[in-house]
C-alpha cells in the first residue's frame, strides 16, 4: 500500500477548507439578492461607563443576533444606533431628541434610570416612538401614563406587598425604611409605607441618605436608629451606597444579635456589583428579588453571554449576568418581533407639521407614522423568554414572583418564594395550596445577624438611649391616685405617689426587661395642670411623652390616637346618693315583705284552689256537701288552713291529693320566704337610698354633681341633665359638702363618678350608697403612643400584678376604709319579694289543679254520657240534669258503700256517726226450717247514744 506523503495531505485539506467558504459565499450572495432586508432604525440611550449599561448593550446585540439567526427569512432588520447618556439627565435628554429628529428611529431602548426616563418618555410620546426602559424601576414613571412608554422591568412598587408578608410573618409592628434621596429611592416609599399600614405596621421614622453622603454622615444616621425601640430596617439603595451603609453598621455594632435587615431587588438583583468583602458586613441579611425560572436556554445563554462580555470588556473579571440583563434581552426580543410585524417598507417621520421657523430643536421634529400600530404589537407580545413569562400589561411587565433570600457565608440561599396569589410559600408547588398565606413556618431555616436562628422580636428598649419620659396629671384632690410635689414647674422631673403610681412602678418590675423612665409634672409653675385630660393625652400623640400614667380613662375616643394597656381598676360611673333610714316601720310592717301583685296573686290562687278542692271533692267527701254556705266556708276555710297546716278535712279523691300536696309545697315556699324577709325588717337597721332612679332626679330637676374636669360631665349631659343643674367638686371634702347642703341650698342630690372615685369617697364618709352603674367604661389604664411595641409586654405584666398579691397589699395601702362604716351593702334594706320570685311556684301549682280539672270533667261527662247523648230532652234540660247528677253522691264512690253481711257470711249493721246504715233484711227461709228472731237492738240504734261504729252480728243456723 502506497502511503501519501504529510505535505501532499496538508495541501489537500487547505483545497477543501478554500472550496467550502467559496461555495459559502456564492450560497449567501443568492440568499441576498433572493430576499432584500429593510433595515430598521432603533435608537439605544445608555450609560456606556456604567455597569448597567455596558451589560444592556450586550445582551441587546446578542438578542438581535440570536433572533435572526432563529428568523433568517425576515425581511426587516434592526439597525442599533447607540448614544451615550453620559450618567446624566440632560445627557439622556439630547441623546433621544438627537435619535428622534435627525436619525428618526422607530424605537428607542433605555434609558437606565428614571429620572433620565422622564424626560425622554415625553420626547416618545410627542413624536409617537415607544420608549422602552429595561431598567428604569421607579414607580413613579407610571404615573406619567404614556402610551407610548412600555417598562420592560419589575416596578419597585411590586415587591412591597412580598417585604411586608416577611414582616407580617413575624410579627414585626414597626419597620424604618433607609433609601436613597433620589426618585430612586423616594418612589417607592409611599407604596412600602401603604403595604406596612395595611398590616397593622407602623414606619415611626424615615431614614434618608444622599449618594454623596459621606462615611461620618452615614455613621452620624446609624447612630440616630440606634437610639430607637424599632430593630427592623428596611434598605432601598443602590448597591454602592448599601455597601458602605452595612459596612457602617457593622462597625457600630448594628449587625448583631437582636436586628432585622431586609433589602430590596434594588441590590438583590445585581449582586455581581457587590463584592466578597461587602458581602462580610451583611451576614444574616434578608432579601426579596425577582425570581428568574431555570432553563436549558438561560444556561446555554449565560455561557455564551459570559464569554463575549468578558471579550468585549477585559477589565471585568468576576461578572455574572442578572436580571436587567435578561429583560433587556427579552425586550429586544419583543421589539423585533413587533416590528416584523409592522408589515411596511416606509419607515418615515411625517414632517409636515413641523415648523420651519422654529427657533428649538423641541419643535422641529417630525411624528413616527408607525408608532401607534407598533404599540398596539408591543402590547400583544407574550412569548417565554429568558427572564419568564415576558408580556405587557398596560404598558407594565407582568407581575412576578419574588425569592426570599438569606445571606450567609460568601453568597445567598433561598428561604421562601413570594406569589400574588399564595404569598409566603416555601416551594412553588401549589397542588396543596389552600389560599394567601403570611406564615413564617413556610419559611426555611433563616440564619440572623451573629448566627442565630433565633427571629428577632424586632424592637428592644435601646441601652444608650434617653430614659422613658412619663407624664402625670396634677391633681387638686383625690391626692390618693396621684400626689405630685408642690413647687414644679412644667416638664421638670418629680417624684409622684399614689395608687396608680405605685401600680405602674410594680407593672415595670414585672417586666421582662429593665426599663428607665422619670416622671415629669403636666403643670403651670402655680402648681395648676397645663390643660385637661385630653390635653395631656394629646401629648403622647404628638410625642412629647413616652407615657401618661395617672387616673387616665380608657374611653373609645382616646384609644383613636393613643393605645391603652389594660384596666387596672373596676369599671363603670356609678350614681352616688344619701341614705336615710326606713320610715316604714309601723303597725302595718308586715305588709311590706312581699309586694302588693304577690299579695294580690297569693289570694287569688287560695281561692282557686279552694274552688278545685271543692269541685273534686263534692260527690265524694261529705265533708264538702250540705248547704251553699258549708260548701264556700269549708272549701275556702280548708285552701287557707294550709298557710299554717291545720286543716282537719280529709281528701278521698287522688287528684284532690295531687292538687293539694303541690299547692303545700308552694304555701311551704312562700310562708318560709314571708316569714324570712319579715324578720330582716323588723331586726336590721333598714337604710334606704334619698334616690333610686335618674328619672327621678331628672322628674324633681334636682341638682347633680361630677367630677371637675372628667369625661363624666359629658355622660350627665346626655341623660338629659341642664349645665345650671350641675355642679363640680375636685375632693372627696367637696363632695360632702355639697351633699350636706343638699340640692334646694345649692347642693346637690347626687354625684356620678367612676368608680375608684367613688370607692374612696365612700371609704371616708358613712351616709352615703352607690348604686347600679349608669354608663360602662374600662377603667384607668396607661398611655403609650399608638403602635408601640412596649404595650404587649406591659399588657401581660399588668395582668401579673393584678393576678397576684402585690396588687392586694397597694390598694390596701390606699383605699383601707378612714371611718368605721358599716357596709352599706348589708345596711340597706331588700326590697319587698315580688311576683318575679315565684311566678313559677304559682305556674306549676296553677297547672296542676286546671289539670286535675280536666281530667275529672273528662271522666265526669263520658261516664254520664248516656245523659248527654239523650236527644229526647233539650240541652238545656241536659244540662240541669247534668249539674243535678254532680250534685248528687257519686253512688260507687267506696266512701259510700255499704257493707253488707249475706247468708252464709257475716253480715254488718253499721252506724257511722249515729246515723242508722239500713240493713238488708235476710232473705226468706223455707217454713220448715226454723229460724231465730234476732236479738233486740240497743236504745242507741237511733244514734241518740253513741257516735261511734258499732258493728252487730247476726247469727244463723247452719244445717
């Protein structure tokens, strides 16, 4: 075999290569003059020495290549025509004006920020070119509401309902947001404040950092949030500017154990700028971003992207593309397709409009005459991209999902995902998914500032801050709530004492942490208070104190702007009144114990049940038989022996029994209760209150009393008192005093205060009573600002204090009772039982006997129904028969039986009573067999002699 020489082989293969790229270019020189292009012009406004810019441009030049390599037979082709914003807005501003009127592009792609985007948004929308930006995120680019302005971006605003899920997944009721002073940065504030609000989460303070701000500046503001209760920060920044704020507070001491860091997709989503180093200060960071779906293609893109970018810019070493990328890639993308579609050859401005004379550049331009149909193919674009699901919703990218991140060690992990639709969520599998959720155990483990894994409670009382500084009413009597030292002037620290202040000094024991705090006097430097209650509340509200603690009402329309703890006193406004000592103790005394519808009722049942005794009874009992009068006076004699159990009539029917043993049973209740009431009377001291009803004093006009001052004046009013019937009184001395002078000497006849008020005062004088509450109110309770994280915890201290023995011994201190009063509770005399007592004793005896009733006349008339049936005789003749039958004896009543002695037995004379029972003569005997003539009776056969029984014998022969 002939071998070939190297040489002869290396030649050969060069004549193959040379024939191949001949061949190339023959195919590719038909295929033009096959199919001609039309090229397109489309204007790029970027900002080539930043980072953004360089990699938009790129991804843009690889997105138009890979597009006609995909569509080698479109007809149109885009022509870049790529202007350098020079990072400034003047700049970007003569870069679109200068593409508009001299290039005349079809588009224009950019620009990088929103301030440059406003300006050349309105050229777009005056020449009818679509502006697309890829990287201008500001919400308030919206707003603008330009047709002609499409936002290939996330909006900043889309991703504060996701920041305030995280928040509202832990708990956190304050956030401060740090942001950047620019529209960057201020655009977003108002959405992230709305999302935070609509969560019960306040934003106490707003924390703003120029660009230019230096290191001191920077350290000067941390400082100032350190000082603060509120641990949770929210950072919208530029990634350069947040890496020397984190920087900053790590050396301060703000990246420890204790602190909550949540940046925004302003730094998540181009973490390439932010380098290892920076990456240290931010340990324990959590971070939203837009999350971008794995594919094939993005993998095969970043590869290819990386190496061209790295190519075309050797001075980046460690680069990796992010998400602006990926929409700048796709909005070209979308760009192309639409124009394709455009369908036309004529790519003109129309100039006709355009002034000759005009003297700026503003007014000489002409209008794109394909820009209205361009937008509408804009619109209708959606195709899966390399970032997603890539459409526009008028105008705005589709909103999206967004990842939670972690920072941790040199780089960050996904905790969580955030959806419209399922908030929090640890996975994006949504097969179980039940609705919207906020919950933290969807969560994955998240590692926190100094490595714990513990969630921060997002506040904390701040060691290096001022000490709590806590107003105080001043008061001119009821010195034993709150006593503030005479001589002070008006925001000066004093040393308060009362119930109310040794209560909250034990709630700050209770506590779980040590708080400082000094008391400060709300008064005049004549010992006099500034305002009034509401005033000093007003205070909290607008910041100048920390908290309010006095005798401070809980009332609804306070708990409006400040927040309240719970009650630490009774609640309601009670009516205090004179007492006086029961005139009724006289000859008919024994009236009062039951009121006069008892009286009324007891006497109308005694006669029913008489008349059911009776009716019962009547043919059976002949104790209830003989003339009308008997009948009347044994029935009604026999009801009301009851009362005292001496009745010596029996009763021989059943029902009667039945009806008689309920009707005892009542008569045994209401005796015993009589009896116990009469006794009170007769042997307690009996006090009864001068009034007992507002209607009463409101009927006489009588003059009332409040507290000088209190929200109680507001509740007389509206019960219907005039202001000249109203009086006030500032001490428990004042407030007798005007009892003693009593309301026709300008007194008063009753006060209403709430009740720790009135407790006191009637600890110290004797002649007085409280009645039932006429309003309801929670009490005294502290004051804290609205939303202050300090309330939960002073919540559940009160309720410590209360629940235990500490509370006991201060109101012992307090309110131990300075006379020897009786209790008026037990001096004041019950009042007369009432029908209300008993109506079901009298309900269950009342249908007992109309039972029995019936069930008698039921009987009664179906065993004389023969009489009632009989058509012979008319009804009326009926019914006389009928009531002359209930008249008669019942004849087979057994108490009516005789007893009767038969032959071949014993027969019976019976005398009942000296009545002569007849006897049945004995039956006839045959003559022959002899029979004996009875015995001769007694003389007292007549019962002249002998009331009893008396039983004779008579004795026959048995053969």
């Amino acid at each position: 075999m002939k071998i070939i020489p190297t040489k002869h082989l290396f030649h050969f293969s060069c004549l193959l290569v040379f024939c191949r790229l001949l061949l190339a270019e023959l195919a590719l020189a038909q295929n033009t003059t096959a199919t001609a292009t039309i090229p397109v012009s489309v204007g790029v406004v970027l900002d080539m020495d930043m980072w953004v810019g360089k990699l938009g441009l790129s991804c843009i030049n690889m997105a138009l290549q890979d597009f006609y390599s995909y569509h080698s037979n479109y007809t149109t082709r885009l022509v870049l025509n790529v202007r350098d914003s020079k990072g400034d807005v003047v700049g970007a501003a003569a870069a679109g004006l200068d593409l508009i009127k001299n290039i005349q592009v079809q588009a224009i792609i950019g620009t990088e920020n929103s301030a440059q985007a406003n300006f050349v948004i309105d050229l777009g929308n005056k020449a009818q070119v679509p502006i697309i930006s890829f990287s201008a995120t500001s919400p308030s680019l919206t707003s603008i509401r330009s047709p002609y302005f499409f936002r290939a971006t996330q909006s900043d605003s889309s991703q504060v309902k996701a920041i305030s899920a995280v928040v509202e997944a832990f708990g956190w009721r304050e956030a401060v947001p740090i942001y950047i002073d620019n529209e960057f940065g201020e655009g977003v504030i108002p959405y992230l404040t709305d999302a935070l609000e609509e969560i019960n989460a306040r934003v106490p303070y707003r924390s703003v950092i120029s660009q230019k701000a230096t290191d001191a500046e920077i350290e000067e503001e941390l400082y100032k949030l350190m000082t603060m209760q509120t641990r949770v920060f929210i950072v919208h920044m530029t990634p350069e500017l947040g890496s020397r704020v984190f920087e900053k507070a790590k050396e301060i001491g703000m990246m420890g154990e204790g602190y909550v860091w949540i940046i925004t997709d302003g730094m998540t989503n181009v973490w390439s700028l932010v380098n290892r180093l920076d990456m240290d200060s931010m340990q324990g960071v959590l971070g939203v971003r837009t999350y971008i779906p794995k594919s094939k293609e993005l993998d095969s893109f970043k590869v290819r992207w990386k190496g061209k970018f790295l190519q075309d810019n050797p001075s980046y070493v460690n680069t990796d593309l992010d998400i602006f990328g990926l929409w700048a890639y796709d909005a070209t993308f979308a760009l192309a397709m639409a124009v394709e579609k455009l369908g036309t050859t004529n790519f003109n401005f129309d100039v006709s409009n355009v002034h000759t004379n005009a003297r700026t550049d503003l007014e000489s331009f002409g209008v794109s005459q394909n820009g209205p149909k361009l937008i509408q193919l804009l619109s209708s674009a959606r195709f899966r991209g390399l970032s997603g699901e890539f459409g526009f919703i008028n105008g705005q990218l589709d909103s999206s999902v967004f990842q939670i991140i972690n920072v941790n060690g040199n780089g960050e992990r996904g905790v969580g995902f955030w959806t419209p639709k399922y908030g929090v969520v640890k996975k994006l599998d949504f097969r179980n998914a039940t609705g919207y959720s906020t919950s933290k155990s969807n969560l994955g483990t998240i590692i926190w500032p100094s490595d714990s894994q513990v969630a921060p409670k997002g506040w904390e009382i701040p060691t290096n801050r001022k000490r709590l500084k806590i107003g105080g009413p001043v008061m001119n009597g009821f010195s034993e709530f709150v006593s503030v030292p005479p001589g002070k002037i008006l925001n000066s620290i004093v040393t308060p004492s009362g119930y109310c202040i040794d209560v909250f000094n034990a709630v700050m024991e209770a506590m779980p942490y040590k708080v400082s705090y000094d008391f400060y006097a709300f008064e005049k430097p004549d010992g006099e208070m500034v305002g009034t209650y509401n005033d000093l509340i007003d205070q909290v509200f607008h910041g100048n104190y920390d908290a309010v603690v006095g005798d401070v009402s809980i009332v609804a329309n306070r708990s409006s702007y400040v927040d309240f703890t719970l009650p630490f006193t009774e609640s309601g406004v009670v009516m205090v009144v004179p007492i006086r000592k029961d005139p009724n103790k006289n000859a008919w005394v024994f009236l009062k114990p039951l009121t006069l519808d008892l009286w009324v009722t007891s006497g109308c049942f005694f006669v029913f049940i008489g008349f059911v005794i009776w009716v019962l009874e009547h043919r059976v009992n002949d104790n209830f038989r003989g003339p009308l009068l008997y009948h009347i006076g044994t029935s009604y004699w026999f009801s009301f022996a009851t009362m005292t159990f001496s009745q010596r009539e029996r009763v021989v029917s059943n029902l009667a029994r039945f009806v008689v043993v309920i009707w005892c049973f009542v008569v045994l209740i209401l005796t015993q209760s009589y009896t116990a009431n009469l006794a009170s009377l007769l042997t307690v001291q009996q006090l009864q209150p001068t009034v007992t009803d507002v209607n009463e004093l409101l009927r006489k006009k009588e003059n009332v009393g409040y507290h000088d001052g209190s929200f109680v004046q507001g509740i007389i009013q509206r019960l219907g008192f005039d202001s000249s019937k109203m009086k006030s009184f500032n001490s428990t001395d004042d407030l007798n005093e005007l009892f003693t002078k009593g309301s026709a000497n300008g007194g008063i006849a009753a006060a209403f205060d709430e009740i720790p008020y009135m407790k006191l005062f009637l600890a110290k004088y004797c002649n007085y009573i409280s009645l039932e509450p006429t309003s309801k109110i929670d009490g005294f309770g502290f004051v804290f600002p609205k939303g202050s994280p300090l309330v939960a915890d002073v919540l559940r201290a009160v309720l410590t204090v209360i629940e235990g023995d500490r509370m006991t011994q201060i109101e012992k201190a307090w309110f131990t009772k300075q006379t020897s009063c009786s209790d008026s509770s037990t001096s004041v005399s019950s009042s007369s039982l009432g029908l209300g007592s008993f109506w079901g004793l009298f309900l269950i005896a009342g249908v007992a006997a109309v039972l029995a009733l019936i069930i008698f006349v039921s009987e009664f008339l179906y065993e004389h129904k023969d009489v009632l049936c009989n058509t012979e005789i008319s009804v009326w003749d009926r019914i006389l028969e009928m009531l002359k039958i209930f008249d008669d004896r019942d004849p087979n009543a057994h108490t009516f039986k005789e007893t009767e002695i038969r032959e071949g037995g014993h027969n019976h004379g019976v005398r009942i009573r000296g009545a002569k029972v007849p006897v049945e003569e004995p039956a006839e005997v045959p003559a022959e067999v002899p029979v004996e003539a009875p015995a001769e009776a007694p003389d007292d056969i007549n019962g002249t002699a002998s009331p009893e029984i008396e039983i004779h014998h008579a004795n026959t022969n048995n053969s």
